[in-house]
C-alpha cells in the first residue's frame, strides 16, 4: 500500500482576506505558522518521505514537519498551487467583476491541473511505492488530486480545505482511494494526536 499524505500549507495574509494566490509565492503569516507548529507537533503517523511544493507556504510548512520527523524535505514543482493568471490577488468578488465573463487571462486549464496530479500520483507509485509519503501543497492542487482519484465525488467545487489540514489518498496496486480528507487537529484526524 502506497499512502501519500497531502498537507495543505498553513494561513496566509491572502488567504484570510480570500484572494486567489495561486502561483504567487505568498509566506505564511503569524496564524500559519502557527497552524504549522500545531500540526506538526501533534503528528504521530510517521512518513517515510517529504515532498514540497517549492513556494514558500508550502515549504515553510514542510520545513517544520521535518524538523518534527527528521526527514529531509525534496520540493516537487508539480506540488505547485494552480497558475490563477490574471486572477492573482484578486478577490472573488473582484474578480467577477473584472471578468464578467468568466475568461480570466493566463489560468491553468483544469486539463493541464488534472494532467500533472496524474502525473505525481504515478511518480509516486513508482518512485515511492509501498511507502508513505507526505506531500505539502495547496487547496487548487490536492482538490484537483482528490476529483481525481475519486472520479468527481470529492475535489475541486466539492471539498473544502482548511489550512493545516490533511487528505489521504492510497493505492493497493490497482487503483487509488482516497480518505478521510480535509482533518485537522481540531477534527482529530487519523494519525494525529488529540
């Protein structure tokens, strides 16, 4: 059983006042690193290896796992939050506005998104299998992972992830589940101390 474990990196400034970060690398705030610091002192399910997406939230997040876990952090750029063009560091609201149409400049299609999850999860299997793997990315990026391996039940438009939390996916060697996704301490997630 592969097991990969997506961490979504801690609160940012951009994230509280709800605009799309997508490929900027905004750094966690002070509630973010705290969200880090909770988390990672309440993990005790192991992990074998740690993946990162490369900016900054993300990896700063990572960071403060391994220090927990003694494991090396390696940054995957496929980990990356999805690219929101045009929409970076808008609001929804704003963004509405400014693209009433619904057709915002420079977005990542969803084809590309599902196309690199896809890519990861098998990379995975591949370099990694029979392990378990933590991985610290973002909300866009494991939702897409979580629609994915669930064929649409969960993911992208369905499934909201706080800060902080944690999703699983595993493969048995034929196909991928996933669950229990989006738990956090306060949830009293599997593998977490209470």
């Amino acid at each position: 059983m592969t097991t990969i474990l997506f961490v979504r990196h801690g609160e940012t400034a951009w994230n509280r006042e709800g605009r799309f970060q997508g490929t900027q690398d905004i750094p966690l705030n002070e509630e973010g690193r705290r969200q880090a610091a909770r988390l990672a002192a309440g993990w005790d399910d192991g992990g074998d290896v740690l993946l990162s997406s490369p900016l900054g939230r993300a990896r700063d997040t990572a960071d403060t796992l391994a220090s927990v876990l003694d494991l090396s952090v390696e940054t995957d750029e496929r980990l990356v939050e999805r690219d929101y063009g045009a929409g970076a560091g808008l609001t929804l609201a704003e963004r509405r506005e400014r693209f009433p149409d619904g057709v915002v400049p420079g977005v990542e299609t969803p084809e590309s998104l599902r196309t690199r999850a896809a890519h990861f999860l098998d990379d995975v299997v591949r370099r990694f299998g029979g392990l378990r793997v933590i991985a610290v990315s973002h909300g866009g990026f494991i939702n897409a992972v979580l629609a994915l391996v669930s064929e649409g039940r969960l993911g992208t438009g369905k499934t909201i992830l706080g800060n902080a939390s944690v999703s699983t996916v595993s493969h048995d060697g034929s196909g991928w589940t996933a669950g229990p996704v989006g738990r956090t301490l306060e949830s009293q997630p599997l593998g977490l101390r209470e």
